[in-house]
C-alpha cells in the first residue's frame, strides 16, 4: 500500500513538472538563460502569534476593532500558508487559541476576549515564544497594543529573547502607544505600524500583508 502511494505521488509530481516545462513562456525563459526553470513550491510551514492587549484602557470601540482586525488577520495569514494562535494579555497572559488555520474557531476564541487590569506585555512575549519551543518554520509574533507595558525594561527584554529564537516580531499601535518603542519591540523598524484607534482594524488587517 505504501508502495502504490508512493508511486501514484511521484507520478503525480511529474506530470505537474512536465506540464509546467511545456508552457511556452518557460521554454522561452529557459532557451534565454540556458538554465532550466523550476516551478515554486508552496509554503505551508508558517506560524503567527497574535499577542493583543487586552487591558482596561482598550475597553469599548478599541478591543471591537482589535476583535475584527485579529479576524482579518487570520484570514490573509491563512491565504498566505501560516497558522494563527492567539494570546491575549492584561495584568497577566492567557493562550486563548492553539495555532489553526480554522477560522470559525479563531473567530470563536477572539469573541471570548474581556478587557482588564494593567499593561503586562513582557509576560505576553515571553509566552509567546515558549509556545513557539520545538515548532520549525517561519515563527512571528504580531503585537497589537494601545500604550506602554508596566515595565519597559522587561518588555525589551523578552523581545530580544524572542529574536534571539529566531523569532521575527511586528508591532502596531494605536495613537496611545509611543512609535519610537514599538521599533524597539520589533525586528526591523518597518515591521512597526502606529495609527490612529480609530483604524485599528484596518491597520491590523494591514500587517498580515507584511508577512514573508
């Protein structure tokens, strides 16, 4: 039985390979540079943490927008080949969603999400990246906040454990949160977004497109 599903996927593989080199366009790129063109393969090994503040100051339109921006996300992620897991955080840090790729299921976990006590992101990344423990692929954190954590310092400190992982991390906040530390927190200062709260969803929605 092995044997014969073995044999029917590497049958099927050339075939796809023989009608991808009989494409016109690819006999013509290869005759131009005398090098034979192989077709891309898909990529299905990616996995994103969102990591949304849920403390009290998010309260009202802004966690309704974090709602719909995180759905958003979970969509273009999916389009894109990733799983999504999700970590909401406040005084503390909770793993609400494992990563999937099943939207109603995100859906479900998001809707779940109360607001509550104070900024505590450096426990919200350090969870964040023992989740990611053991797990290969592309590893990104996403962080969605409307201020500054409880301790600076410590929040630093957990990113650059995370980057040190491996890990790549992007930010975006709303017009509460201070750019300049959002570029801190992130790998690069182009993974960092700030806009106003009244576009948090979009901008959400927004930072998906940024995943490689």
């Amino acid at each position: 039985m092995s044997d014969n599903k073995n044999s029917i996927s590497r049958s099927g593989g050339q075939s796809i390979a023989a009608k991808f080199a009989q494409k016109d366009w690819v006999k013509k790129l290869e005759a131009a540079s005398g090098k034979p063109i192989v077709p891309a393969k898909p990529f299905f090994g990616g996995i994103v943490y969102l990591v949304i503040d849920c403390s009290g100051s998010m309260d009202g339109d802004k966690l309704h927008q974090a709602k719909r921006g995180a759905s958003g996300f979970a969509v273009e992620s999916q389009r894109k080949g990733y799983s999504l897991g999700l970590i909401q955080f406040s005084s503390y840090a909770e793993h609400i969603s494992e990563p999937q790729k099943e939207i109603a299921r995100i859906n479900a976990a998001l809707e779940k999400m109360q607001t509550d006590g104070s900024t505590n992101m450096a426990v919200a990344l350090s969870l964040a990246t023992d989740k990611f423990a053991d797990r290969s692929g592309e590893k990104i954190i996403c962080l969605v906040t409307d201020g500054m954590p409880d301790d600076r310092n410590a929040a630093l400190a957990a990113a650059n454990r995370a980057k040190q992982a491996g890990i790549d991390i992007m930010t975006i906040g709303t017009d509460d949160a201070d750019r300049e530390f959002l570029e801190q927190l992130a790998t690069r200062k182009e993974l960092a977004a700030k806009v106003v709260r009244e576009r948090l969803e979009q901008g959400i929605v927004s930072m998906a497109r940024l995943l490689p």
